[in-house]
C-alpha cells in the first residue's frame, strides 16, 4: 500500500487536486477543514490527502455558502450528505434559516424602497 492510499486501497489525492476539481483556492480547502467540514488525512511528508469525495463534498459546501448557510449550519446537514436524506430537523434548521435571509431580503429591500425616495427627492432639485 503506498502513502497515498488509505487502508481500504482507496486512493488519496492532495489539497491542490481537489481545490482544482472543485473549482476552489486551496484556501478555501483549509477553510473547510478548519471549520471541521472536511478531513484531511497526512502524508509522512505533512501533505494533506483527503478521499476522492472530498471535490464533491467541497462542491455542497460551495452550494450550501451560496445559498446564504453558515459552516455550523453546513455541519448540522453532513449527516445528511452519508444519510443520502435529511431528518426533521435538519429541514427545520433550513426553514429558519430561509425566514433568516427573507426578513434581511426585506430589510434590503425597505432600505431600498427608502433610498429611492431620497433619489426621488433630490431628483426635484437643480
């Protein structure tokens, strides 16, 4: 078995293999694993290895950042990523968490509707 190869003979690859894959920094890869979303394994050198999964996992963790979730609520859905389905409470947390980003949408958009007012005001001056 080589270095890079865990024991079930599952090939490892390095940080900058799936940063490519992911389309992400490698940056980004230690991010997630400092926020506990990914695992790393080490090579006798230092190097991190993960699983071939890991360009896959990193991309739901792109989608996840993107639809507006923090790492502790990305955490809260990994059972779900092994599970292949989701529970009541994870898809509870996802209700709240869109009620969360909805009341700020509407937040932006009052402030909005207000600066236009201001446009609208200043729009009558010379």
């Amino acid at each position: 078995m080589t270095v890079t190869e865990t024991a079930r003979s599952e090939p490892l690859i390095r940080i900058g293999e799936v940063a490519r894959g992911a389309g992400v920094s490698v940056r980004a890869v230690r991010y997630y694993e400092q926020q506990g979303l990914l695992v790393a394994e080490r090579s006798p050198s230092g190097q991190r290895l993960y699983r071939q999964d890991a360009v896959t996992l990193v991309r739901f963790f792109q989608e996840m950042y993107a639809a507006g979730l923090t790492s502790q609520r990305i955490a809260e859905l990994l059972p779900c990523w092994t599970a292949g389905h989701t529970d009541a409470d994870q898809r509870a947390m996802l209700r709240a968490e869109r009620d969360r980003i909805q009341a700020k949408a509407d937040d932006l958009q009052a402030t909005l509707d207000r600066l236009d007012k201001v446009i609208a005001l200043t729009d009558t001056h010379p």
